[in-house]
C-alpha cells in the first residue's frame, strides 16, 4: 500500500471568460500522505479553491492525472465518483451557507447516513447522528437545534461530523475558519489535527496564512498565479522560506498563531 493516498500529477484548470482561456492552475503535482495534513497557501486568485475543487471531481475544464488511493479520480463513472465522494469530502469556507436552513443538526445527519445506506432506520441514524456529533465535541443535545440556533464554531463542527459520518478519510478544508472569530478558528483548526491525530485522517488545508499552517499542517506548498513557487515539511519551509513569495506571506501573518 503506498505511503500516499492522494496523488497529483500536471493538473491544469482552465476556465473561459468570454472568448478568453483562463488557467486558473497550471501543472501542479503534489501529494498528500496518509494520515497528514497538507497546507495549500497563497493569496486570493492564486489558484487554491479551483485545485481543491479540481481534485474533488467538482470542476469541469480539467487534464491531468488525479490518483486517489491508486484509483485515476478523473476517469470514474457515476458509481465510482459517488464511492470516492463517501471517502474525500470537502469543508467549505461558509458554515452557515453548507447546511440546509430547515434541517436541524441531527437531522442534517440522518439524512446524510441514510441516502449513503449507513443507517437502516431513522432511530438508528438519529443515534448514530448523536454519536457523530460528540466525536466532534457537540453535545448530543445539539442534533435539535437548527443552523441559526448554533454559533458559527457550532455549525462548522456539524459539517464536519457531516463530511465524517460516511467514512471520509480525506477531507479538503477550504478556508474553513475565515469566517470565524480568532478564537473559534483555533478550536476548529485544533479539532482538525485531533481528528487527524485520533482518527488517521489525511487532509488539505487551504488557506493564506503560514502561522497557521505551521500549527497544523504537515507539509506545505505555497501558490501563486497557479503554480506551485515553494514546498516542503511545513517546519523548514517556514523557518526558511526561499521564494520571496513566501517571505512576504510569513511577514503579513496575522496573530491567530498566538490563540492555537
């Protein structure tokens, strides 16, 4: 079994905007090791979002090769895609917008378990919902409140026990903390590396912040106009970045390091 669960190979993302291309990602190869965390850095427009969604299968206009688990991601059919959707799930930036307004948490879960057939009657996928809900440190109470009733800490917890509860092993965390005070990001992104930690999850971090990513991530690279400038473990490429690309971003870190 390869140390690798996640392989990239010259993925391009090209958009039209009128009668203009945009490559939106040009030729990145990365990977990301079972059971780590990958941090994806750069400034907005850098090509971030579109190789997240790229690698997920959620974007049109993409060559390339993605290799998830040996398997070439862009070659499945209907059923395989719907299999490695179950085990690579996508975190979005707006906790509030992820999560159906007339669903409470609890069911917002049940739901989700008994579409993928992971639950064979509503209490069963009630409890399971419950259990889903402590693993991301939700007392079981919360499954009765709907998304406006929850903080947004509380709402991104539940989309987190959403994306786990079908068996994800990989999870694409796009910005999942913008939107959240200083110190609810550092308890979502804490409770990210204890998942990782506890449960053997590999993740992609996407963000612009290197202070974080020098708590959490693992390894790191660093984008630009949709290249790949600087990568690494995220230890030496922060103590010594060499691309000047990467000395700026470290001097424009804000202090949300300091609440981690």
């Amino acid at each position: 079994m390869s140390a690798s669960l996640l392989e990239v190979e010259n993925l391009r993302v090209t958009y039209r905007a009128g009668r203009r291309k945009v490559e939106a990602v040009r030729g990145v190869s990365l990977e990301v090791a079972r059971g780590r965390c990958l941090g994806v850095v750069g400034e907005s427009g850098s090509g971030k979002s579109s190789l997240a969604r790229a690698i997920l299968a959620l974007e049109d206009g993409v060559s390339g090769r993605v290799a998830f688990d040996g398997r070439e991601v862009l070659k499945l059919d209907r059923a395989g895609l719907a299999a490695f959707r179950r085990r690579a799930q996508m975190v979005f930036q707006d906790p509030l917008g992820s999560l159906n307004p007339r669903l409470k948490a609890g069911a917002a879960l049940a739901e989700v378990l008994r579409v993928h057939g992971l639950a064979a009657s509503g209490a069963e996928a009630a409890r399971q919902a419950a259990v889903w809900l402590e693993t991301v440190g939700l007392d079981a109470a919360y499954a009765g409140r709907f998304p406006h009733e929850l903080s947004g800490g509380q709402r991104q917890r539940v989309n987190l026990a959403r994306a786990l509860c079908v068996g994800a092993e990989f999870l694409v965390a796009d910005e999942p903390v913008s939107a959240l005070d200083v110190s609810v990001q550092a308890q979502i992104l804490n409770l990210l590396k204890s998942l990782q930690e506890r449960r053997g999850i590999a993740w992609m971090l996407i963000g612009h912040d290197l202070a974080v990513m020098r708590h959490v991530a693992d390894d790191v690279v660093v984008m630009k106009a949709g290249e790949i400038v600087e990568r690494g473990p995220a230890a030496e490429v922060l103590a010594r970045p060499t691309h000047p690309y990467t000395r700026e971003l470290l001097a424009a870190a804000p202090n949300v390091e300091k609440a981690l």
